[in-house]
C-alpha cells in the first residue's frame, strides 16, 4: 500500500512538473513592460513631431547597422547572425506590410521592442537585443516606430534561418527569458557613483553621466559584444563590459580602468566613436559598422554622454589616463625591443621591418589616411593578441571614415608569413608598443589561422 501510495504521489509530482513546463514554454509566466496607453495609435502630427528624435534612435540602436547588409537596401535585413546551433538573420524593419513591419501597431512594436514578442505573439531571438532595449522610455519607443514608418517600404522577403532554428523552438525562449531577461527599466539599477562624481545628481557632469548610462546600456546595447555570455548564450552581467569574442574577433574590454590604461580621456574616446579614428586606432570588424552605421550619426553631447559614462570608474571619478611608456614596461617584463638580443625577438623586429613598416613607418608613427600608428594602439596594448594575429592573417579593407577621412586597405599575410614568423612579429610589435610579453606561439597562430 505504501509502495503504491509513493507511486502516485512521483506521478503526480512528474505531472505537476510537466505542467509546469508546458505553462513556461506557452508564455503564462512572461510580463510585459508594455503599458495599456501604447494600445491607442499616434497621431499623424504626433508621428511628425517624433521623427528627429526618431532617427537619433534608430542612429543610437544601430538599427540599421544590424538590419542592413553591407552591399544591400537599407534596413532589408539579411545579415547573417552566426551562432552554435545555425544562422540567424536580420529580417526587414521596413513598412513594407508584407516582409517587414508596416502592419505593426504603436503596441505591436513596443512588445517587440521591449518584451522581445513579435506581432502575433511569435518569440523573437535575443539576437535582437530586447534585453537591452527593453531599457528605452516609451517616449523613445515611441520615436523610433514613427521614424521607422517614413522610411522606404522595401519588398525583400526575410532570409530563412538555419540549424536548429528551422525547428518551432521559439516556446523554448520562454525558458531562456525567465534565466537570462532581467527586468531593468530605465537606468535605475545601475550603480550610481558616489556623491561628488560625474553621476552624483549635481550639474552638467551629472546630465551627461545619465544620458550616458541611457545610451551605454539601453539602447546601444554595448553590453551585447562586449560582455561575456554564459553557458546559455545569455549576458553574463557578473562580468559586464569584460570583453567577448564575436564572430571571429574581440569585442575588447571596456571597463573603465582598462579604457584608461589604454590612453583614452574623454575627448579621444568621443573622437573615436564619432569618426572611428583616434590615437588608439581606427575601428574595425564589427565596430566598425558601429562607428560608421551608429555613433557617427549621434549629437556630440550624446558621444560626449557616452564616452563620460564608460570612463566613469566605480569611485565615481573619470578614470586618468596612463601615461605609459611600453619600451619601458616591455624592458621592465624582460623584453628589450629597441636593441631585441633574444633570436625570437630580433626576427620579430626584421618581419615588421619588411611587412609592415612600410606603411606603418619604422618607428610605428603609422601615416595620415593610409595607415593607422602602432604606437599607442590599443591593439598592441590589449592582454590578448587574438585581434592583432587576426589582422595579421586576414587584412583589413580599404575603410571610410568620418570627415572625409580613409584608410587604405592592408593586405593579409596568412600565404606570405608562417605561424612561427606571425608568432614572432606579434612578440616583438606587442612589446615595442603595447608593453606585453612575449608569450605567443606558433601554436597560437596555427589556431587562429584555422578558425
């Protein structure tokens, strides 16, 4: 009796569960950040007024750095999304009532925009970065379906999806919302710096710290590359703005103390995120489409904001520049490169003599619109060298930047220079100009180059 009794109880349990599961995969458990008052439509003189803030939103998301291929019709979509389990792909944001979102209502974008639920009820991906954007004010919202509404209708059909997509998974997302989809509206669960600093609630400082959190963690979404993710592809927020690897690349560390380290003051990192060019370097790989497609289209008080906020360290004071000498640091790490007697080291020396100097002068004060410095670029001083091997291998394209300015396109030299000669001249570069030791291998570059 007590046998049968324990049975019942484990399939009732077992059934309890099951329900359980059934309720989170069909959505009984999602909220919604979406007001009642969004059900009523805007106005046509309410759209109108909402379009330059509209745009200024839709420049802020990158939203059609993301759903724009590079080659393709604006806002189209079609940009392939490469993940474990397949490809996703951008879809059309255009009005087209057909392929993109011209029969969506003032709420149908708000759920989407900030719920991550599409017309219809159909879970989106957080490849679209609700999560983040879930940070906008419904104003902004707002702003940006009346500007998205104006722009072109496009036909172009939706490019299908791959893997593990093409199976009706999109319930699952219901699982992975309530693990990975913390409520944060608005800036006010970020910690603020204490009293004094740029976010203190006092001044002008204050104004441009907040505008910079908004913009920095809502709808730039910056967190989206530059932090890790977690076993379940989620944002680990533990680690925020420690650095990722995406597509092939690093989205590098942005906290504070290593902005600083790197040399950026508020003034340069601005100038970089509205041209792509600064002492650091040129943008490249994703950011660049962020330099190019988003920051360079902000207000420079909306840079400025950001760049406040990313520099703003947890004593809530602008971080300070370094002023850092790398012969020094590299010679103080037992690497001399100036007068390199260690074989490796040397042979690094005489590769960038013949590969690179060429373009980036002997002494790695690059060239003005041809070719990027090395000293001082935060490739170099970045502890990882994956970027740096990658440009090695791979080149970079000829680029445009802001204010007429360019780069010339550098050749890649995976079929020129062997793993161990790559290995060499990352040793050698990193330690003349970014301070790092001389710890890359051949084994390293042989990895990379099959990636």
């Amino acid at each position: 009796m007590t046998s049968h009794r324990m049975r019942r109880a484990l399939w009732a349990v077992l059934l309890l569960l099951a329900l359980l599961m059934l309720a989170v995969y069909l959505g009984f458990f999602r909220s919604s950040s979406v007001g009642a008052d969004v059900e009523q439509p805007l106005s046509v003189d309410d759209m109108r007024q909402l379009l330059p803030r509209g745009r200024e939103m839709a420049a802020a998301a990158d939203c059609f750095g993301c759903h724009s291929t590079p080659q393709g019709p604006l806002a189209a979509g079609g940009v392939a999304i490469g993940t474990p389990f397949g490809t996703l792909h951008s879809t059309n944001i255009t009005p087209d009532p057909v392929h993109g979102i011209g029969r969506y209502t003032r709420a149908d974008f708000h759920r989407a925009l900030r719920d991550g639920v599409a017309r219809g009820g159909r879970n989106l991906y957080p490849a679209m970065p609700y999560v983040f954007l879930h940070r906008i004010t419904p104003g902004d919202a707002d702003a940006l379906y009346a500007y998205l509404q104006t722009i072109p209708p496009l036909a172009v059909p939706n490019q299908p999806n791959t893997g593990v997509y093409v199976l009706p998974v999109r319930g699952a997302m219901n699982f992975w919302n309530l693990l990975n989809f913390p409520k944060r509206e608005g800036i006010e669960g970020l910690a603020a710096p204490p009293a004094g600093g740029p976010g203190d609630g006092v001044g002008e400082q204050s104004a441009l710290w907040t505008r910079g959190a908004y913009l920095v963690e809502g709808a730039g979404h910056c967190a989206a590359c530059h932090t890790p993710m977690n076993f379940m592809m989620g944002t680990n927020f533990s680690r925020h703005f420690e650095g990722a690897v995406i597509d092939g690349l690093q989205a590098p560390d942005i906290r504070a103390a290593t902005l600083a380290r790197q040399g950026y003051t508020v003034d340069t990192l601005t100038r970089f995120l509205r041209t792509g060019v600064s002492p650091q370097g040129t943008s490249f790989g994703g950011m660049y489409t962020v330099t190019h497609a988003s920051t360079s289209e902000l207000k420079a008080q909306d840079v400025q904001a950001m760049a406040t906020y990313l520099l703003t360290g947890a004593d809530g004071w602008a971080a300070a520049p370094a002023a850092v000498d790398a012969g020094a640091r590299a010679k103080e790490g037992g690497v001399n490169t100036d007068t390199p007697t260690t074989p490796g080291l040397a042979a690094g020396r005489l590769q960038y003599i013949s590969a690179c100097a060429g373009c980036h002068g002997m002494a790695g004060e690059g060239i003005p619109h041809v070719a990027p410095a090395m000293q001082g670029n935060a490739a170099l001083n970045n502890s990882d060298a994956l970027n740096f091997i990658k440009v090695v291998l791979e080149g970079i394209p000829t680029q445009a930047f802001a204010d007429n300015e360019r780069m010339y396109a550098m050749p890649g030299f995976a079929e020129q220079l062997s793993d161990e000669q790559i290995a060499q001249l990352s040793n050698w570069a990193r330690g003349q100009w970014g301070g790092q030791s001389a710890d890359i291998s051949a084994k390293t570059v042989g990895r990379l180059r099959k990636k």
